[in-house]
C-alpha cells in the first residue's frame, strides 16, 4: 500500500487508510481538500520490506529520508566526494541515479522535473567544479519556483580551511540562489538538514542546498529516525476572507470587457477557468508559460499575450475595462498594462501587485479562490463581444496559416510548427529551447489541455530543452516526448544526447537548424 501527495495543498491519499488503490480511484476523482484532478498528485515511499544493510551510514539515511519524502531520481556525475552518498544510492531500489555528461544537465533535469510534478528531484555532484557546474540550472530552477534538492560533496572537514584540492566556499557559492543553504557537520544534523532542505524547496519553491563533507559521508548512524512525509507540511490551501471575494466580485460583474489572464500558476486549473471565461463571456489570454492550462482550441482562448503574443489577445487586453489575472507573475515579457482595473489571484504573496497596484489582491490557492468567485459572478453572456472574440482569433489564425507557407524556400519555421502541430500526440509533452524555435512554437502552436509545455522562463538559458526532455520521458514513460532546439543552443549541451541513449529514452528531438544564432541577428 502507497501513500500520494497533492502538489498544490500537500494532501496526503493514504491507500492503506482509505481502503482502495490510488490507481482504482474514478478518472473524474478530484482532492477533497483542494479540488485538482488526481494528475496533480505524486506517489511518496511504497510501503515494503525494509533493506537490510550490514551498518548504516550517514549517507545511507540521508537516502532513506529522502525516499520517504519522495524523492525518485537524483541527477548527477560522480566523483571522489560523492562516492559514498552514491553508494547509498546503489543499494536502495526505491531511488533512482541517473548519470549525466555535464552538472548543468543535472541540475536542469532536477528544474524539469519540479516543473513538470510540482515535487522535488535531486542533483548530485562533486566538491569544486562540479558544484560550480550547477549553477545555470538552479538558477532557472531559482527564478521559476521550481523545487529542487541540489547536494554537493565537499572535502573532508579536518582539511578544509588552507586551500585543499577542489576546495571553494561552498556556502556563499549557493547563498544567492538558495532558500536554504547549509553544510552537514555532525552525524545528527542528518536529517534535521535534509527534511528541512526538501521542505524549504517544496514550501517556498526553489533550491535547497546541503554540502556533505566526505568523511561524514561513511560515518556509522545506526539509530537515526527517519521523519515521515505526513504530519511535516502545512496544508496550502489557502483563501481569503469573504469580503475580498465578494469585492472582486463585484468588479466582475460590472465589467462589460472582462479578460481572463493565465499563467503557469494555474496549471491544473483549466476546467475552472473556462467555466469563469463563458459564464461572463470573457476571451482568455495566456503569458508563454501559461499555455496548455487551457485547450487553446477554445474559442474563447485567443492566444499568448507579450513578445511572442498574438494579434487578437493584444487587441482584447488594450480594450478590456478589467483583468482577471490568476497565476501570472507580471514579467516585463508578458506586457500587462498598468492602467487597467485588475483582480490578481496568485499563490505567492510577493507576485500580487508586483510592478504596480491592482484593484483587488487576492493572496491564496487559485484552486479554491476561482470557484469561489465563479459561485458570486452573476451570468452576464455579452453576443457583441462575443462575436468580436471570433472574428479577432479567426483573423489572427488566418495570419498563422498564411505565415506557414509551404511553398517558400528555405522551409520556414512557422511550417514546421504547423506540422508539429497535426502530427504530435495529444498527451505530449514539449520542451523548448531559448531562441527564435522557442518563439516559433510559442507563437505557432496551439496547445491541447492534455498536452504539457515547459521550458526556461525567467532565465531564459539556452540548452534547456534536451535535458528537460530526457527528465519528462523518465516521468512518462508512456507518453510522447518532443524535445524542439535550434543549433546554437542543442550544440550547447548536446553530449547528453548520450544520456538519453544510454537509458533507452525515446525522445524526438527537433533542431531548427539555421546554421546561425538567429535571434541574435535579428536583434
């Protein structure tokens, strides 16, 4: 029997206690406290027979911690400092350690996988170069709130101080791209310091470091204590107080040109979302990240709104009176305008009214704030602006298909995407790359509310989207895995091609090849 986790307000699906399999549960089953699909939820230890160990190491509870809470894959490369952690590794078969070409990869695998699962996954690499290796990676990870466990070996503590070999300031090095950030000196910080590392990732969304001196590593702790998951996180399910979403409301309802803005922060959400958008007959729009939350075939949805934005979604926010805006960290990319009247709905206190002021602020969990709203939002169906969506998206789909020409030589990006389009599976899931192919896509590409697109936002590094794919077709095995990159970016990186070939990974890799960083000429 298994224990599940929702990823949005930390539930926990007991099998054992609820008397039926996860797996057995209705497709239509949603989390009684929080109200998501059972998509959102991720599987935490298997409950089984422990393994027996001749002694047990520092590094042998650390792993066991870290599957108890649910840590599944650790990416790294290995070396002298991290030999014994990953001899832990090897003998538990309820973790898996995946060996990359290079740290970045590593680290961008582990920013994936959060993206993807809303869980945590690990990084694992040696004192020194190894560590610095990382760096690109955490900071995606870091500027997107995706969790990651990042662990670092480090030289033996009786000689650290007078520039040992592969010796750096390990702490100050992660300091700036940490929400926790601490080096392991005694046996018993073992896992105070690891349970806190996972639990400052998974709470306030970003990279936990913890340095591991070597000789700690093999030292014996024979009674250490693992922690479980349940009973250790706040549940975040969080809403306001009546009269906040009765005064957003209220706003509502007295729009007459209501826009519905998405984010990634409403992933899980799409359902919701598109019963909001009829019942006030408001077109959707969605920042780069934000697209797949919706089946963007909907005609209310009219495409991404900022640099990769659509005609008919920039033309519906200029003229909107109101903004429903849910999940959306207001990126200068996006382009929101400041003077519009907007409600914000956002899970991260410090994103509401993060450039400039809104009309209401509504800091909580969009999964319970959007019905909450939907139930006080009276139904207002608006024909004119109903038929002015239409003719807006019919005419910007026009654009699209004039602008994917077959007949022009060279074979134009925008046709490429196209036939992306018909071609991928209807459960893929996509990673792009930074540069004019990612734009490309964005643009061009209409995504399904099953499908699932992910790629460096904030950051915006290039040499994203091999290793984030390689992670995604660990994850679903069963599912399509398209990976799209330009030469200049999958020549960064594209030794890990090698990874994905050693575990037998069926991802399809698109290279927009134009023999040129094209963006950069463009710019």
């Amino acid at each position: 029997m298994s224990k599940y986790r929702c990823v949005v307000c930390n539930y926990i699906f007991d099998e054992e206690k609820e008397g039926i399999k996860f797996e057995e549960l209705s497709a239509d089953w949603k989390c009684p406290i929080c109200n998501v699909s059972k998509d959102l939820f991720v599987p935490l230890k298997e409950k089984g027979e422990e393994i027996e160990k001749e002694e047990t190491t520092v590094s042998d509870v650390l792993v066991d911690q870290m599957v108890e809470w649910g840590v599944k894959y650790v990416f790294g490369m290995p070396g002298t400092s991290v030999l014994g952690i990953i001899e832990s590794i090897r003998k538990n078969d309820k973790i898996k350690y995946i060996q990359v070409r290079h740290e970045e990869s590593a680290a961008i695998m582990a920013s994936a996988h959060g993206k993807l699962t809303g869980h945590i996954a690990a990084c694992l690499t040696i004192a020194g170069p190894g560590a610095t290796n990382l760096a690109t990676g955490l900071y995606d990870a870091s500027l997107d709130h995706s969790p990651v466990l990042a662990l670092t070996g480090m030289i033996k503590r009786q000689i650290t101080g007078p520039g040992s070999f592969q010796e750096i300031d390990q702490y100050s090095f992660f300091k700036p791209v940490s929400v926790f950030d601490k080096t392991l000196m005694t046996v018993e910080q073992t896992v105070p310091l690891i349970t806190l590392a996972i639990k400052h990732a998974l709470i306030e969304g970003g990279v936990s470091h913890l340095g591991i001196p070597l000789d700690l590593q093999s030292r014996a702790y024979d009674d250490a204590e693992i922690m479980p998951f349940e009973g250790s996180f706040p549940n975040k399910s969080i809403s306001q107080p009546e009269i906040m979403i009765k005064k957003a409301a209220n706003l509502i309802n007295k729009a007459e040109r209501p826009v519905i803005v998405i984010g990634f922060g409403s992933k899980g959400q799409g359902d919701n979302i598109i019963e909001l958008a009829e019942k006030i007959s408001a077109p959707i729009v969605s920042t780069f990240r934000g697209k797949g939350v919706i089946d963007e075939h909907h005609e209310l949805y009219v495409g991404s709104h900022g640099g990769i934005g659509s005609t008919a979604a920039t033309k519906v926010v200029q003229d909107s009176d109101l903004l429903i805006v849910i999940g959306c960290s207001f990126s200068n990319q996006a382009r929101i305008p400041q003077k519009k009247r907007i409600v914000q709905i956002d899970i991260n206190p410090m994103m509401i009214a993060k450039r400039f002021p809104v009309d209401v602020g509504l800091f909580g969990n969009s999964t319970v704030i959007v019905p909450q709203l939907k139930d006080l939002i009276k139904e207002n169906r608006k024909e004119g602006y109903l038929n002015e969506i239409r003719r807006l998206k019919r005419e910007w789909m026009d654009l699209l298909e004039k602008e994917a020409d077959s007949t022009m030589t060279p074979i134009r990006p925008q046709y490429i995407v196209r036939i992306l389009n018909e071609k991928v599976a209807d459960n893929a899931v996509i990673t792009l790359d930074v540069g004019d192919n990612g734009w490309f896509f964005g643009r061009n590409f209409w995504m399904k509310s099953t499908q699932e697109m992910i790629f460096s936002g904030y950051l915006g590094t290039m040499a994203f989207s091999l290793p984030a794919a390689i992670t995604a077709q660990l994850i679903y095995p069963e599912r399509q895995v398209i990976c799209t990159a330009g030469d200049g970016g999958f020549a960064m990186i594209m030794g890990d091609f090698m990874t994905a070939v050693k575990y037998e990974l069926p991802i399809k890799v698109f290279i927009f090849n134009n023999s040129e960083l094209g963006m950069i000429r463009m710019e």
